[in-house]
C-alpha cells in the first residue's frame, strides 16, 4: 500500500467529520470511512495533507495553519481537497482560540460557494450567534434568515428567533410572517404555542395599520391563552367592524364574562345595560354581581340602581315566562319562541331555553338564526353537552356567513367549547388544533 492509499480513508474521514461543521464526541471509524462516498483527491494536495494531517493529530494549532496556508497555494485543487482543508483549517482555528479569525474564514468559505448542502445551515447559524455577540443586528438578522432558508425542518423555536430579530429592527411584516410560522409549526407538531409570539405579532399589526391581521391573530390569542385583556381587545375590534351591533356584543359579553370576566367597569356596565334592553335582565344581574365580586364594578349608588333594575326585571321572567311559553306552543311564528329562550336562560333555566329556542327553530320565521342558534349553544354549554354546542355553533357560522363578525364570534364560542370541555370528551382532542395564526 503506497502513501496515498494510506492516506485515503483518514481523509474520508476528515470529510465526515466537516460535514457537521463542529461535529465531535466518537471518532470516526475506519468502516465509516471506507463506507463514505469515495473522494477523489487531486496529486498535489496529496503531496502536502500528510504534514498537515500530523500538525492537526498533534494539536499543534499555529504550525497546522501555516501548513494548511502553504496547501491552499496547490494549484488545480477540487472540491474534495477543499473540504478536507476546511475540515483542518477549523479545527486549528478553534484550537488557537482566535474566534475572529474562526468566524472570517466562515464567512471566506461559504463566499467561495465550497461549502456542501450540509454544511451551510449551520455556518450560516454561526455567523449568526458571533455576529448577534457583536452587536451587529442587520448581519446577524442576515445569517439567521440565511441558516432558516437552509434549514426545511426548522423548529418553531427557530423560527421565532428569526421573528424576533425582524421585530427589532422594526420590519413588522417579516416578523408578522416568521412569528406565524413559529405558530403554525407548533400547531402541526401538536404543541402549544408560546403567548409572547401571539403579543408580538399583535404589536407588530397595530405598527402594521392591518386590523383584518390583528384581529385574526388576537382571536387565536385568546382560544389559546383566555385573558380579559385579550376579550377586551377583540371585543372593540368587533364593535369597530360591526358599528356597534348589540347582539354580537351580547355574545361577545356573554363569552367573555363566561370564560375569563371581563376587564373594565365600563364593560360591565355595557353588558348590563345591553342585556336589559334585548330582554335578558337575569345575565345583567348575574354580570353586575360578577364584576363586584371581582372587584372591578364599585358597588356605587347608580351601580346599584342598575342591579336592582336587573333583578326586579328577572323576577317578572320568572313570574311570567312558563305562561308565555305555553302560550307560545301553538304559535307558527319561531321568533316568539326564541324570544323566550332568551328569556330562560337569562333566568338560569338553560334546559327550557334549549328547548324554547329549537322549538322556534323548527318553526321558522326566526329572524336571526345566527343569534338563535350561539343563544342554543350557550344553553347547551351550560349544560355540559359540548358536542351539541359545537355543532350549534357550526351553525350559527355558517347562517352568518363566512368570515362575517358573527362567524367569527361562533368560532371564539366553539374555541370555548374545547377547552371547557372534559379531557375525556371528544370535543378536547381538537383543542388548539385551529391553527388560526392569521395572516402571514
């Protein structure tokens, strides 16, 4: 066996071993490398790697890098022979300790465009972590979207540092996308997303002027992280779209005092003051109470009033309400039916509201399904019957129409709906399964 063919398998080696860029732990064994694709190393680099392989196995750092100076100046040097120097030429970088310098010919080598598939991921992710230790931004940002390009199977994780660094520098329509795929990809490996990549794309769509972006996202936000502060914002995105339409306002108060509370004392009041007025006294009352109890609602002397206007109001329901449903039953007109619903489950009745509302359903003439049918599943939540509810929502969705402010109401309703749900019931295996990180 002559000096090359000796030679042959160390430096297959050598190529397995820059592959991975920083690889270590085993060496390499003789069968990996003979089972390596077989390089074809060029005669003049031959000449010169055995002095630079004995430099690199004795660690002798500064000798191996004039060495391996000296080998680059071969003439008609191929790519094997290029992948064994690099291979060298780190490994005696990183054991001087210059990081600089280690970092500059990084970059040298993916500029020569040497670097194979494998390797420029994780260069790239390099540059990128050296660069962010200096401070610089712009480049950092570069090298980190440059290492995602190369990398099809990055995580969720990865993709919200590249979110991150977009965010930053103030480029909201690139951190809007990468932070949404951080989302998505959480979603799809059956992992909860973080909040704060929800928080940040909801700063970066205000900075954006996109409120159609913002409100998708903050309707994802808080199927996955139910806070009043989150209801607060989606509900004044609602009244915005909706010029204030009281009876998606109801259902959107309905929810969120049903959830999480809601956040303000003027919320409260609105909710109170609303679901008097479309005649459901008893979720005022049950709403004013909560916010007291809470804290949020000051038992002030106009606070007061309006309770007790909630409650002699229900009193009368309770006193008249199984007349008018009886009344009711030979009536062709739905709408009357509905109407009563609302009025059992304004009285904490969600059995005969159930049954009042499909009553009025099954009729026809109900004016507005769509309300009628969230009314029928909220009814049904109370009651714990989660797959109904669902379905009922799916209804109201689609009598409202795709992607109307209703619809959208439905599917915060069904969001609810999973999560309330018990872990044995089917409805909770599609939990946080809608993906709907908006758009982006």
């Amino acid at each position: 066996m002559n000096a090359t063919q000796s030679l042959a398998p160390a430096l297959a080696a050598c190529l397995l071993l820059g592959g991975g860029l920083f690889a270590g732990g085993a060496p390499v064994t003789m069968a990996q490398a003979q089972e390596a694709a077989q390089p074809a190393y060029s005669k003049g680099f031959l000449k010169g790697a055995g002095k630079v392989q004995k430099l690199v196995q004795e660690e002798k750092w500064g000798e191996a890098l004039v060495a391996i100076d000296d080998l680059e100046q071969v003439k008609d040097l191929n790519q094997d022979d290029y992948s064994v120097i690099f291979s060298w030429k780190l490994q005696s970088l990183r054991g001087v300790g210059d990081e600089a310098a280690l970092n500059a010919f990084l970059e040298e080598y993916l500029a020569s465009g040497r670097a194979r598939p494998a390797q420029v991921g994780p260069i790239h992710q390099q540059l990128a972590a050296w660069y962010n230790r200096q401070k610089d931004a712009d480049k950092t940002r570069f090298h980190y979207g440059k290492f995602i390009e190369a990398t099809p199977d990055a995580s969720a994780q990865e993709y919200e540092t590249l979110g991150r660094l977009y965010f930053q520098a103030g480029e909201h329509a690139a951190a809007v996308q990468w932070l949404g795929k951080a989302i998505d990809t959480a979603v799809a490996a059956g992992e909860q997303p973080r909040e704060l990549w929800f928080q940040l794309r909801d700063q970066s769509f205000v900075e954006l002027g996109d409120g159609a972006g913002r409100l998708a996202n903050l309707e994802a936000l808080v199927k996955q992280f139910p806070k009043a502060e989150y209801y607060s914002r989606v509900l004044a995105l609602y009244a915005a779209a909706s010029n204030d339409d009281r009876v998606l306002m109801l259902h959107g108060y309905r929810l969120a005092v049903s959830d999480t509370g809601l956040e303000t004392v003027g919320q409260y009041l609105s909710y109170a003051e609303l679901a008097i007025a479309v005649g459901s006294p008893g979720e005022a009352e049950r709403a004013l109470l909560k916010g007291m109890a809470a804290g949020i609602v000051p038992e002030a002397g106009s606070n007061q009033q309006l309770l007790a206007e909630a409650r002699t109001a229900a009193a009368r329901d309770r006193r008249d309400l199984p007349k008018d449903a009886a009344a009711a039953a030979s009536s062709k007109n739905g709408e009357v039916d509905a109407k009563i619903g609302l009025g059992f489950y304004s009285i904490g009745e969600a059995e005969k509201a159930v049954a009042l509302v499909q009553r009025g359903l099954d009729k026809g003439g109900v004016q507005r399904v769509d309300d009628a049918q969230l009314l029928l599943g909220a009814a049904l939540l109370e009651l714990g019957q989660y797959e109904a509810a669902r379905a009922a929502f799916a209804r109201a969705a689609e009598a409202a129409g795709s992607g109307s402010p209703m619809a959208r109401m439905a599917g915060l309703w069904d969001g609810y709906a999973q999560r309330k749900a018990p872990p044995s019931s089917s409805v909770a295996e599609d939990a946080g399964a809608d993906g709907a990180s908006g758009p982006g």
